[in-house]
C-alpha cells in the first residue's frame, strides 16, 4: 500500500508542478505585447527533486511542528523561477519568444495529460484488485 501512496503522491506533485508551469507559459504568452516583460520559466525536473526531497530547496521555511504546512517546493518560490533566455533582442525589451512559448505549452499540456492518466489508472487498477479481492 505504501508503494501505491508513494507512487501516487509523487504524480500529485508532478501534476500540480506541470500546472503551476502552464501558468506560468500562459501569462509569457499573455504578455507577449508589454514592453519590459520578460518571460518566466520553472526547471521542472529540479523542482520536482526539490518536491519530493531529493534536493534541498533554497529558502525553505524551516517547520518546528509536525502540522505546520510547507509551500510546495520548487513551484510558487521565486528562487524556482527563472528568466528564460532570450533568443532575439527587441525594440520594446520583452522577453517572450512566441514560437518557444507556444512549443513549450503544448509540450507541457501533452505531459499533464500523461500524468493524469497515469494517476487515473493507477487508482482504476487498485479499485479493481480491491473490487475483484471482496467478490472472490
């Protein structure tokens, strides 16, 4: 059973990162028109070892009680958050490359559906172990 929570808890965080990310791709193409904005990025796989411990997170508020809740790691800090780089100068100053922003979405909401279906059938193949374990 523990496998399982592990297993499903690392797909939450995966999820709710891949969300946070289309946000963050959504608002770069939102502003692709205002002068001085630079577009904002997450390292996804550095914030998903940060989510999951494997890697110290920069900043992170220490908790002296077992109740205390921590910000998910890696996503809503500003330290996970990066400038992307530029490909071209413009004229107005803003960062945001429509064609890599437009690539990134679509290859992160394509990765989002895979999480969610993996989340879904790994709850659907548990359902049916238990389902078809009570009727034998």
């Amino acid at each position: 059973m523990n496998r399982l929570t592990d297993s499903l808890n690392f797909q939450t965080q995966a999820l709710t990162l891949r969300a946070e990310r289309q946000r963050l791709l959504a608002s770069n193409i939102a502003n692709a028109d205002t002068p001085g904005y630079q577009a904002r990025d997450i390292d996804f796989a550095r914030a998903l070892r940060e989510a999951t411990g494997e890697l110290a997170t920069p900043g992170r508020l220490a908790t002296t009680q077992p109740a205390h809740l921590a910000p998910l790691a890696g996503a809503r800090g500003e330290t996970g958050k990066a400038y992307a780089l530029q490909s071209q100068t413009s004229l107005d100053s803003n960062g945001v490359d429509m064609d890599r922003e437009r690539a990134s979405f679509a290859d992160n909401a394509v990765k989002y559906e895979a999480t969610l279906r993996f989340i879904n059938g790994s709850v659907r193949t548990a359902l049916d172990a238990m389902k078809s374990h009570n009727q034998g």
